[in-house]
C-alpha cells in the first residue's frame, strides 16, 4: 500500500505562499518551484536504500554508505511539471528523464495524451512522476496508467498543490503509488481549479498568460 505524505516543513511552507500569490512574477515562480521540487524530493527519496562500501579517506580506510540496488528516472507531466525537472535533478543528478505530455481539455477536465517518451529500462527504475498541480486527479492517474502500461512498477507521485478530491481519486486508482504532496488545499471550484491554489501552473512558469 502506498503512503500518502503532506510536508510539514517550514521551508516549503514559505515557498508555497510566495508561489500563490498573483504578484509573484515568472521568474520567482519558476525558481521557487524548483527550489519547492527539491525539497520534496529530499522526503520523497527517504525510502532509497544504501548499501556499504569500503573507501580511503585521507586519513585512514572506512565504511561509508551509497545508494544501493535500483536507478532512478524522473518523469513531469508537461508542461507544469518540466519547472520540477531541475529541483530534482539536483538531488538526483544520475537520475534519467522520461515525458509524458498530457493536457486537460477545457470542457471536460479529462486529460488528453500527446506525448509519451520515457527510459528504456523504466521497468527497472524508481520513477518520480512530478506535477505541481494534482486537482481533479485524471492526469496523474493518466500518467501513472501510462507508466504502467509499459512495465513501470515502483512509482511515486510528486506534487505541491493538491485537492482533495485528487489525492481520493489517485489513491483508489493506483493505491501501490506513493504521494507526497507540498500542500492540500480545500477544494476545487466549478472550472476545476484548485482553491485557493495559484492559478495555472503551466501559465505562471512558462509565462503564457
Ligand atoms: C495541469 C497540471 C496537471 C493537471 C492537473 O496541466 O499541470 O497536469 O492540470 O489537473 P487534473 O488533476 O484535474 O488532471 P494542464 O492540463 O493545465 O496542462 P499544462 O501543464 O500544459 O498547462
Ligand atoms: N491545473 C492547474 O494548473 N491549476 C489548477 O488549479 C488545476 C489544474
């Protein structure tokens, strides 16, 4: 069963506040939302395992530890979630990098796929799917759907802001999934936009609006 975990850290709690409000400019939005993926990437990588290995310091010989057994990928779902590419990249820097494009259609709220190009050996890596915005939840559930489809089996969900309603709709659909989440919000209004949320993720880091 997948764990479901809220970050509680100051740190992301700032920078999830500066991201919302509607004054906060393209450039600090899309440094900020990095600066809140590698955050969330620390917790989200606490699971990984170590093995050890024998090393010479300068001084003397030792044990140290290093990370064991699995390879990692990172996968957004474009567009909003190529601006947590770098953040986790920067934890992770051997990690590969796989894209799913996926939009919503402004009718139904339903995502449409355009895209799809992940690592070859996905099947045996421990994929981080990244999206900021987890609201109705089909995208996420998409995505992950997708990532199955072609053998991917230990997968985690990152996101910053999440409606309730998404995380319910994703855990029943994927309940192996692992989620972490930077905040929940309250609930979704009647276009399907988080409240209070920040508006379109997408927009707000490539400046389309
Ligand atoms: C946003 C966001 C998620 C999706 C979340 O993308 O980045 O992918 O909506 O909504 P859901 O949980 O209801 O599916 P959008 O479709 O606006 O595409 P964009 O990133 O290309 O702007
Ligand atoms: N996608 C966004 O970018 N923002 C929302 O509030 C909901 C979906």
């Amino acid at each position: 069963m997948g764990k479901v975990v809220v970050m509680d850290h100051p740190l992301i709690r700032h920078k999830i506040g500066f991201i919302r409000r509607k004054e906060t400019g393209t450039k600090e939005f899309r440094e900020t939302i990095s600066e809140i993926a590698m955050l969330i990437c620390y917790e989200a990588t606490r699971d990984l395992r170590l093995e050890d290995v024998e090393i010479e310091t300068p001084i003397c010989k030792t044990t140290v530890k290093q990370l064991a057994g699995k390879k990692l990928a990172v996968i957004p779902i474009l567009r909003a979630g190529l601006g947590m590419v770098d953040g986790m990249l920067s934890m992770i820097p051997t990690a590969k990098v796989g894209h799913i494009g996926l939009y919503r259609d402004p009718d139904t709220s339903k995502p449409v796929e355009y895209y799809c190009k992940i690592p070859a050996d996905c099947a045996e890596r421990e994929v981080f799917v990244v999206d900021p915005m987890l609201a109705t939840g089909g995208s996420a559930v998409e995505a992950i759907s997708m990532l199955k489809m072609r053998g991917c089996k230990h997968i985690h969900f990152l996101c910053i802001i999440a409606a309730p309603k998404g995380i319910e709709v994703l855990k029943e659909a994927h309940p192996d999934v692992d989620i972490f989440i930077g905040s929940v919000d309250e609930k979704l209004n009647d276009h399907n936009y988080i409240v209070p949320g920040l508006g379109d993720a997408g927009d707000r880091i490539f400046g389309t609006k």
